[in-house]
C-alpha cells in the first residue's frame, strides 16, 4: 500500500476513504456474531509490458536506470521513485550499492525479476578500452555489426599514453548476447579491457 501511494497508483485520500468505510463497517457489525475472517491479500507478480515482473505492485509505470542499464540476465531490483514509478537497477550497481548505506532509502527498494523473453530488444552500454591502430575503430563496429547487435550509439574519445575510450550503446535480447559480444571484441587485436558501464 505505502509503495502504491508512493509511485502514484493510489492516492492517499483514496486510501483513508476506505479505510473509514471498512471502520463503519465493523462497527454495524452485532457483537455476539463471530468475527469474518480477514480478507486475504495475496502479493503476486505482476508482469509489465516491458518484460518486468515487479513483486506486490500492479500497472505502475516501470523504467530502467540510465546509470547501470540491465537488461534480461542481468540480477535486478526495483526502487520506489517519488513520481516516477519503479526503477530498475543492476543489483551490482555502485548508486545501489551505495544507496545501501542510507536508512531513509531502505523501505523503497523492492523485488523485481524479468519475465519471460519475447525477443524484445533492450539498451545497455559498453565501455571499450583499446590501443590505437589504424582501423581499429572500424574493427570493433565491424564485429558487432556481423553478429547484428544494433548500435545506437558510439563514441571515441582519446585517452592517455595512446590508448582511445570507446563507450557503445547498444540493443541486445539478453545478457548472454552482450557477454558473446563483448567477448568477440574482446579477441580484436589491440582492444585491451572490455566492460558494462556501471553508473
């Protein structure tokens, strides 16, 4: 209940409206007529279109966090935003993490999990570290283009003592997929670290 008046899905009033129905209710309710069990509330998962589960809370706006960007495989939680509805994060997140060390923040981190695959296509970032060649930029583009993992976005920067940062966006079906692609590029000749962006 806190959590849904929290990301919106219920207002407060709505809430005490209720409640002061339920009171007028057991009031009316003869004295010498044994109690009615209490209605039961189940806390299920409910599935968002965006292929997330999240545990007790049902049509609430889902997005996933810009600082981790998880995608299907990836260990996930979910965080109570004020407006926003539920965030997703990486549970290897360092502004999760970190956020750990809070006692204000620990009632709005909640449990999510991935539903069931259905080919859709999820954004995440990559870092790539290399050894400047003549080339290589385009070698990298060209393995993720052969094992058609969509670039959204590619960025090149030079760094110290000739080496060049390269952070990629790309879209992938799962974690299996990033980690088979980060793996190809690792065995491109001069790309020396390979890693998820991790906020």
């Amino acid at each position: 209940m806190y959590a849904a008046i929290g990301y919106g899905g219920i207002s407060a009033q709505k809430v005490v409206n209720r409640v002061r129905d339920e009171l007028r209710n057991a009031a009316k309710t003869k004295s010498d007529e044994p109690p009615t069990a209490p209605e039961k509330i189940e806390i299920a998962h409910t599935k968002h279109p965006r292929g997330v589960m999240v545990e007790g809370l049902d049509n609430c706006l889902v997005k996933f966090a810009r600082c981790c960007t998880p995608i299907p495989g990836d260990a996930v939680v979910g965080f109570i935003t004020r407006g926003y509805g539920v965030s997703v994060h990486r549970q290897d997140c360092q502004n999760y993490i970190k956020s750990l060390k809070e006692p204000e923040e620990e009632g709005r981190w909640i449990s999510v999990s991935w539903a069931d695959s259905d080919g859709s296509l999820y954004s995440t970032t990559i870092d790539v570290q290399i050894i400047d060649r003549t080339g290589i930029v385009v070698d990298v583009a060209s393995v993720l283009n052969s094992l058609n993992v969509k670039i959204t976005s590619f960025n090149a920067r030079a760094a110290s003592g000739g080496t060049t940062s390269i952070t990629i966006v790309v879209e992938v079906k799962n974690r299996d997929e990033l980690v088979s692609a980060m793996a190809k590029l690792m065995g491109i000749s001069g790309v020396t670290d390979v890693r998820r962006a991790d906020g």
